[in-house]
C-alpha cells in the first residue's frame, strides 16, 4: 500500500501517468499478473528523475518493466512503485552507422527501422518480443547472436545518480540472457548499436526468414512470456521437457505448449500460481527423467504468497 501522502506526491510529479492499483495482467505477455500498487510510465528523464527521487526519499519498492515479454507477476500483484518507459521512444541513426534507442522504443520499431534504412546486424532480434531496455537487461539473442554483440554503449540512471551515465558494454558483463555490471538499481534508458550498410531487400529478407521459423515453431498465437526455463550448456529445455511427457501438460488455465514444449501458454483465465505449478512440475520431471535441474528464464515478479 502507498500512503495518501506519498500518492498525492506521485501525482504531482506525473499527472495521470501514475495508475494506482493497475492490473498487472494488462502488461504482460502471459495476460497473468495482480494489481501493482502504482504503475508509472515518465514522459521523460526529468519526470523518472522526479520520480527515483520519490521512491528513493519515500522507501518505496520499485520495479522496472519493459514490455513485460519475459516477466511472470504475482497473482497478488506488486508492492510499490512499478516503473515503464514505455514513453521513451527516441530511436535515430548516428554516424558509423550505429542506431540510438531509447530503451522504450519496441522490437518491431527498431526491426523496421534498420529495414526501412538498409541498416543489417540487428536481424536475429527480429521476432524477439519487448523493448530496448528488456532486450539490453536480457542480453536477448538466439543461438548465434545476443545483444552484447551489437549494443556498443548504454546509457542509464540510479536512485542516487539521476544524471544519464553512459557505459561502454566491453565494460560490462553479459551472460546467458542476464546483464552484470550494472549498479543493482540501474534504470536502462537508452542503447547505441552498431551496425553495417546493406541493403533495404536483404536485410528484409532475413528479418522476414527469421519471422516464419518463428512462426513455424512457436506458439505465437496464444499468450506466453516465450521460453520459460534457460537452455541448460549443450542441450534444449525444450527437449527434455518434450521427453519427461510433459507436453500439453494443464493446470488451470496454463498449459505446457505441444508446439514448443518450453513455452508455457495461458489458454484463458490462468493464474500465476497455475504457471509455477506446472514450472514445479517440469523441473521436477526433467529433474528425475533426465538428471537435469533446469533454471528458470522468466523473472518472477512480486508479493509472494
Ligand atoms: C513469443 C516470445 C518469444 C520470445 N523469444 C525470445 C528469444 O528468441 N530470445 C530471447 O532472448 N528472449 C525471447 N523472449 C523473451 C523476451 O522477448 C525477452 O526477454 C525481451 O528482452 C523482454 O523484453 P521486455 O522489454 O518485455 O522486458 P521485460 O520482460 O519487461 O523485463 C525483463 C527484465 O528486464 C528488466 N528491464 C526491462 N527494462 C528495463 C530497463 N529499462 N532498465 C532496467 N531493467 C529493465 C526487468 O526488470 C526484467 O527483469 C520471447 C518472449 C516471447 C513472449
């Protein structure tokens, strides 16, 4: 809960783009998700100033979500302050070429835009649903490139420094779809890529081959958060989960995907606890089948039971 105190500051900071109880099942991928005791989406980095400050002077819990492509939330929903940045959508071309983006901007703008401009090496993100910040925090690939190959520099604030500091990424840390290096309460606010001259036909070519494989072997017609375990070194989370019969497996609303078995997909009215009964379950099955302990990908997020 937010007292009225700390609400009224909230408001004042960012009018009507603070919600407070919003219902977190409207921000994520899954369609799963409690309310949040406040939603903010800063228009700009003068009002997520205004507002680190508030949660920083106010002791409030803050969250930071992107576009919710990865994210499990809590059916009791969220304590504190979530944060978007939905509205930061700055997206450029710069000398290089690199690609500016501000960590709002989505997928399918930056895939359109270096498609419209010929611009190539930012291809095998295509199809990866969410926003520059949540690719950057992810280090969001497939199997033969990430983020961390093309991002050269992001830019980002803390609760103590509101200032933008810019870091090189070769300072940083990326891993298996997990960025370190950062201070703990970095907000991602923009990224510079780096890319190469092609041509408009080829890169459209390739984003539009990558788009069908996708379509091809994931269920993209039903509400997921994509893969929800990490592929253990050298094999598939999706292999083993097919091979301990877990396939098609249901609790509740959720069901473990036939098309790809590491997709968990809300068929109607499921809730978070029915997606970690079924997460229970695979690594369980997978454990004992398999001899694997497989590691979640998706960030759980908010009040536990
Ligand atoms: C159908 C489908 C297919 C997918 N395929 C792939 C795939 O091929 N490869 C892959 O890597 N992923 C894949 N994903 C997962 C997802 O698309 C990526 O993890 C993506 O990077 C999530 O971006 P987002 O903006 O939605 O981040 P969110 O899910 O909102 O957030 C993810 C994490 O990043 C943090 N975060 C987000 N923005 C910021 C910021 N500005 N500053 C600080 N922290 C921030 C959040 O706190 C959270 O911990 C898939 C998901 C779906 C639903």
């Amino acid at each position: 809960m937010i007292d009225e105190t700390t609400q009224k500051d909230l408001v004042k900071a960012l009018g009507e783009r603070v919600q407070f109880d919003a219902p977190m099942s409207r921000h994520t991928s899954l369609r799963i998700g409690g309310p949040a005791d406040a939603l903010a989406t800063p228009a700009d980095r003068q009002e997520l100033a205004a507002l680190l400050e508030i949660c920083r002077r106010r002791g409030l819990r803050r969250t930071i979500i992107g576009a919710g492509f990865n994210c499990l939330v809590a059916d009791q929903g969220i304590d504190g302050v979530v944060i978007t940045l939905r509205k930061f959508r700055g997206l450029e071309e710069r000398p290089g070429p690199t690609v500016y983006a501000e960590a709002g901007v989505s997928h399918s703008a930056v895939t359109r835009f270096c498609v419209e401009r010929g611009l190539s090496g930012m291809e095998f993100a295509a199809g990866i649903p969410g926003t520059v910040g949540g690719w950057i925090m992810m280090n969001a690939g497939i199997g033969v490139r990430e983020q961390k190959d093309v991002a050269l520099e992001l830019g980002f604030v803390t609760s103590e420094n509101t200032e933008e500091e810019i870091r090189k990424t070769s300072t940083l840390d990326f891993r298996y779809r997990e960025l370190r290096g950062l201070p703990e309460d970095a907000v991602v606010v923009s990224a510079l890529f780096a890319l190469e001259l092609s041509s408009r036909e080829e890169v459209k070519a390739e984003v539009d081959r990558l788009l069908s494989h996708r379509s091809a072997t994931q269920p993209l017609d039903v509400p997921s958060c994509g893969s929800v375990f990490r592929n253990p070194e050298g094999d598939f989370a999706g292999r083993l989960i097919e091979a301990a019969g877990l396939c098609g497996e249901r609790v509740g609303g959720a069901e473990i995907s036939a098309v790809h078995a590491n997709f968990i997909a809300n068929l109607g009215g499921a809730r978070a606890a029915d997606v970690l009964d079924l997460i229970e379950r695979a690594r369980t099955r997978v454990l004992d089948a398999c001899g694997v302990e497989l590691q979640t990908e998706v960030h759980l997020v908010g009040r536990s039971e």
